[in-house]
C-alpha cells in the first residue's frame, strides 16, 4: 500500500492558516488487499455466523454472504428503498428471541421504526419485526448501559428523545424476544458516544450538545446534560477513551455532514470539565461513522474512519470528492494518517453508516468489511 507522502491543504482553510494538521509515516503501513464482494448501495454492514458452521459470514442489505468464500449470496428480505437509500442503517448482531440463532438489530430514517430481523436457520425469508417507533434513526449502536454485561440497543434520533432498549430475560439470562426502554432526556441532536466521562465508573452519554452523566442508580436522580462542547453533525459514535493516557477520557468525534475529524481533550479545573479541540483532519469531509481497534497488533488502539459516500446524495460540503478509507495511528503526539483506499469513484472506497471489523479467515488480523453506495468490499488485513 502506498503512502501518501505530503501535507494537502482544503481551499477553505487557504488564507487562514497553513498547519503541519496531518502526519504520514512510511515503512510501517498493514498491507490490505481489497475484494468487492457485491455491487449493492446498501450502506450497513454486520458479521457473524448465520448458519453455524463456525465461519462468520457478511450481512449487508437483503442478503447475507457465506464465508470463507463470500460468494454464495443467500437472501434476508426486501429492505425498502427511498431515493439513494435503503432503508437499512445498522446491522447489530444479536440473538433476541433466545433460540441461538443470531439475528440483527436495524432500523431506518423512513421508517422511524426500530427493527430487527429474525434468522430461520434456513433459506426461507427472515421475518421482519418491529421493537419500537422512534422517530428517524440516523444510525443504531450497542452498549451495555446499565452493566450487566448484556448490550442496550441505542438508536440515534436527532430532534427526538434519547432512549435505550434492554433486551428481556428470564433468570437464566435467555432472551425473551421483547424489549424494555429507558427515556435518558428529551431531545438530542446528530452524533452519539457512550462512556465514562467524569471517572465514577458509570457510562455516560455523549451527544452533540454536551455529554449526559449517569445516575448512581441508588436514587431516581435524572440524567444530566453537561453542554461543555457543540459537537454539531457529529459522527456515530462519538469514541471515547483516553487517547494521551493522563487518566482522563477523551472523544474522537468526525463531521457526518461537513469538513473534518477532531479530537477533544479533557481537562479538569476544580471540579469542572473542559475539553480543548484538536485537528486530526480537518480536510476530508463526511466522516459519519468509525471504530476504534488494535489492527495492526502492536496492543496500541488505532482509529479507523473515512467519508460516508453520497451522505446526503452528493449535496454536503466536499460531497462529489473522492472518496477515502483510512487508519489513524497516536504518536504520543498527535495523529498519524495510513492511508487504506483512496481516489475517485470506482478506485477508492469510501464507508457507508455502519461498517464492521472482524477476523474473517481466522488469521489473528482483524479485516475491514465496508459497506456503502459505492459497494460492498472486504479489506483484508495481510499485515507484512
């Protein structure tokens, strides 16, 4: 894989500052090689073993795709289509109903329908069955919210309220196929994160007006809003770990909808958090979606994001450029960019609004499987 061995500069930034933002390294890159697995525009992409045979397979759309290989296609069911999109934005494996078969969690801004998708075990279509009406879901994310090691269902509404879902279960902790939920606050915006913020040891939310600390859970206290930043159109998730190892967590968060990457910084002064802005890359835009993983097995967490293609259908800021996938390595300093796939429609891949990562050939490597309007590929990790 080449690297990009020069600093660029957005032409709206030209005339205020020229900054050394972006840092290449040579020599050290993974090596990835690219398969397209189907030419779908569905932008949502999930892995697990559908059919049990110890292979995790990819989930993307209408059909699931059979590992090893990935070319036998096997279809799920109609998702519906409205302009450019399916309307289809998250693929969150989970076995609801307890039958050990794993389904997914989905869902969609149409629809404003929190939804998930029973496996038959068999070729037959797999049910469609609705959990909650939510208003427009930009996207769907999973956590475990109250800590007993089972994932909340979290969608991102913006202009609707906040509000997880627990799964049931009986006593044996076997699904029961419904659902619970928990209203956090009334109203939130584009973007969402979940962490522990203030260091209690409880997970709060992180939403584009501010982060929302936690209960102690012995009391009926509401959650609180703390708006110490405005995070705008902000990506889902919003990642939250302690990037310069003071003790302190810290957010990544990109611009879904305009120019740039940042991450924020916590301080504390008394007892009042702050959080100072740092460009990671301000010159690429519609970085809507991204993961947090140790890709190139050094025990080091590297950020993996690049532009949701077509967001809005070409029409947000620096929407028609090439499209981009990419790999962010801390320095102690700042961000290093590895860059995975870049270029021109049909040359670089960009990402959808949920991608996955996971070890498809049981190498010890985690791959990149990528979904989006410009195609569904796995991105092999063959680290040298």
């Amino acid at each position: 894989m080449a690297s990009t061995g020069f600093l660029y500069y957005s032409k709206f930034f030209v005339g205020l500052c020229i900054l050394p933002l972006l840092s290449f390294q040579t020599g050290s890159e993974l090596k990835f090689r690219k398969q397209l697995i189907a030419s779908e525009s569905a932008e949502s992409v999930g892995v697990f073993d559908v059919n049990g045979d110890q292979n995790p397979d990819i989930i993307s759309g209408s059909y699931w795709y059979e590992g090893p290989a990935f070319l036998n296609r096997h279809f799920i069911g109609q998702v519906e289509r409205v302009s450019e999109y399916y309307d289809d934005f998250a693929t969150i494996p989970m076995d609801v109903d307890g039958d050990d078969k794993i389904d997914f969690i989905t869902g969609g801004w149409f629809s404003k329908t929190l939804r998930w998708r029973k496996n038959p075990g068999n070729e037959k279509e797999w049910a469609l069955l609705d959990i909650a009406q939510t208003g427009n879901i930009e996207t769907i994310r999973a956590w475990d919210i109250n800590g007993d090691g089972f994932d909340e269902i979290v969608p991102n509404t913006p202009g609707n309220p906040l509000i997880y879902y627990t799964l049931k279960r009986d006593k044996n902790n076997k699904a029961l196929g419904e659902f619970t939920k928990t209203q956090v606050i009334e109203k939130h915006g584009h973007g969402l994160g979940f962490g522990d913020i203030n260091g209690d040891g409880r997970g709060d939310f992180i939403v584009s007006e501010g982060w929302i600390e936690a209960p102690d859970g012995k009391n009926n206290k509401a959650w609180k809003l703390h708006s110490d930043f405005d995070l705008k159109d902000a990506s889902i998730p919003v990642i939250v770990t302690d990037i310069n190892k003071d003790g302190l967590n810290d957010l990544i968060a990109g611009q879904g909808h305009s120019y740039g990457l940042y991450w924020y910084e916590q301080k504390r002064e008394e007892k009042s958090v702050k959080f100072i802005k740092h460009p990671i890359d301000p010159f690429h835009s519609q970085f809507h979606t991204m993961e947090w993983e140790d890709i190139d097995k050094d025990g080091q967490m590297e950020l993996i994001t690049g532009k949701r293609y077509r967001a809005h259908n070409g029409k947000d800021p620096g929407g028609n450029e090439s499209p981009g996938l990419y790999y962010f390595k801390w320095n102690g300093e700042s961000f290093t960019k590895h860059v995975i796939s870049y270029g021109p429609f049909g040359e670089g891949k960009g990402t959808g609004i949920f991608f996955s990562i996971a070890d498809l050939h049981k190498t010890g490597r985690q791959d990149i499987v990528v979904a989006g309007k410009d195609g569904l590929y796995v991105f092999f990790n063959e680290k040298p």
